[in-house]
C-alpha cells in the first residue's frame, strides 16, 4: 500500500492534472477573474461617463479639461492592472511612466491627447469590462457547481437536488455525485487557466 501511494502521488501527470488546484498561482489567476467584475464595472462607468460628459460639453470651454482628465487618468489605472496581472498571473511586464512626457504645460496637454499608449490604454480598460464580467461568471460558475456537487451528500437530505429526471433526496443518493463534482472541478482549474492566459495575452497588449 505504501509503495503504491508513493507511485500515486510522484506521478507527474497526476500533479500535471491538478496543478491549477495544488499552486499557488492557479488559485491567484482565479482570484484576479473574480476582482474583474468590480473593477471592470469601475473603469467602465469611469470613461464612459467621463467621455460622454466631456463631449458633450466639449463645445464650451469645461469639456476640454474633462475630457483631459479623464485621458490623464488611463495611465494610473492602466499601471495599477500592470501591477495587479504580473503579481497574479505571472506576467513581467515593466513599468512606464505614469504621464506621456511634454515640453511645457502645453506640450504636456498635447501629449495626454497624442500619446498612443494611452489610447491603447483606454481601449483595455474598457475591454476589461466585457472580459471581466465573462471570467468572473465562467470561474464562480463552475467551482460554485463543483463545489455544491461534492457537497451533496451534505445538501441533499436537506434540499432534495433536482436533476431533471432524477432528485437525491438522501446522502448516499447524494454520495454519487461526488466524483462527478471533482471532476468539474478539475475542469474548472483548467479552464481558469485558460482565461488566465487570455487575461495575461490581453494585459501585455494594453498595460505595456
């Protein structure tokens, strides 16, 4: 028994198939789907209400500062997601500067509406919103599903589970959904993992 739990638990493709559940940075790509909602709601409201009022009022003299501010605010917020993706998904992306430079207070208004990275800035943070909202729907609705199946020994005498043709209404009717609870949570590690790589592939093209 003991040289078998020994092969078991060396075996590199049984850490293979759990490594977005046994690592750390699995669990902090998870957590970087989870804070894309908030945030993404967040930068969202901020540009588009920011933009919109700025327009708006761009035919006086108050729309231009608006809108100014709102392009001078894209690179502080594009430097804290630079921050929050290399230290929860592993990226290395290096830091800029946090205004486009100028010569004189002119020149520095100039470059808030020339500066390329801030365009291309403002483009990921209102993409983060549509993106963030399907990482965090994807990640809580499989580890919630995975999570209430392995529970249903638990849950089932309390709560009969409907499952279309079949309702478990005891634990051991329940027991048998085990398995298949951790095998959708296998799938939701990986799967975690995918929007991680798509999260990581959208970060170096507008933080960097």
């Amino acid at each position: 028994m003991a040289a078998m739990h020994t092969t078991f638990a060396s075996d590199p493709s049984q850490r293979g198939l759990l490594r977005p559940l046994s690592t750390a940075s699995g669990w902090m790509a998870v957590t970087h789907h989870l804070l894309g909602l908030p945030l993404g709601i967040v930068y969202f409201i901020w540009l588009v209400t920011g933009l919109s009022l700025g327009a708006g009022l761009a035919i006086t003299l108050i729309g231009i500062p608006i809108l100014t501010l709102v392009l001078a605010s894209v690179r502080p917020l594009v430097a804290g997601e630079r921050t929050l993706s290399n230290a929860l998904l592993g990226t290395h992306i290096p830091h800029t500067a946090l205004a486009p430079h100028g010569e004189g207070w002119f020149g520095q208004l100039k470059a808030y509406w020339t500066d390329a990275a801030t365009w291309r800035g403002m483009g990921y943070l209102l993409a983060r919103f549509p993106v963030g909202v399907l990482a965090f729907s994807v990640a809580t609705a499989f580890y919630a599903g995975a999570l209430f199946l392995i529970a249903a020994p638990i849950v089932a005498p309390f709560d009969t589970l409907e499952l279309g043709i079949w309702r478990p209404d005891t634990w051991y009717e329940g027991l048998a959904l085990v398995p298949l609870g951790f095998l959708l949570l296998v799938a939701a590690g990986w799967i975690s993992e995918g929007m991680a790589a798509m999260s990581r592939a959208l970060a170096r093209w507008g933080t960097s």
